[in-house]
C-alpha cells in the first residue's frame, strides 16, 4: 500500500509501489484527457448551435453570390465605397448581374 512515507523515500520503494504509483499516474492523465474531450466537445456544440442560428441564406435574386466570388468582392468593394462617400451604412438587398 502506498502511504506517505513511500513520497519521501525512494530508494525504500519497491516495485509494486511504483507500479502503483505509476497507474495513479496513468488514471490522472487519463481523466484530464477525458476531461478535455468533453470540454471541447461541448464547445462544439455550443459553435454548432451559433453558427445555425446565425447562417444567413441567401435570398433567391442573390444567388450570384454562391457562385461567383468576384460579384461578392464588387458589392463589398462597392458598400465600402458608399460608405466613405456619404457615410452612411449600406445594406445590399439584391444583386443582379448586367452582361456586357
């Protein structure tokens, strides 16, 4: 059995005691990696909710959006430009494409 005289005296332990010793330490490891498997599995689930009641989906007129990458750097650019001008917030409700 390990008492406390064993954490004081090493060269007095035997080889029990340290096994014993080291599968306590196994255990603690363990238990902390458990631990931090729930931890992040909870912070999972708490992004995983976050992110479903905040994902916006698109309306059917901005479709462009899903598709092409450069429509999506013109509004911003262009938001960000009305923005300087006036100073104002913008709000984009649509976007449509106009072929050349």
């Amino acid at each position: 059995m390990v008492t406390l005289g064993i954490w004081q005296n090493f060269e007095n332990m035997t080889v029990v005691d340290a096994l014993l010793v080291a599968l306590i330490c196994i255990v603690i490891v363990f238990f902390i990696l458990v631990l931090l498997i729930f931890i992040t599995w909870l912070i999972n689930l708490g992004i995983d909710k976050v992110v479903a009641s905040t994902s916006i989906l698109p309306k059917e007129e901005n479709k462009i959006l899903e598709e092409d990458k450069d429509a999506v750097v013109a509004v911003l650019a262009a938001t960000i430009d009305f923005n300087k001008e006036t100073g104002k917030n913008a709000e984009v409700i649509s976007v449509t494409r106009i072929e050349d």
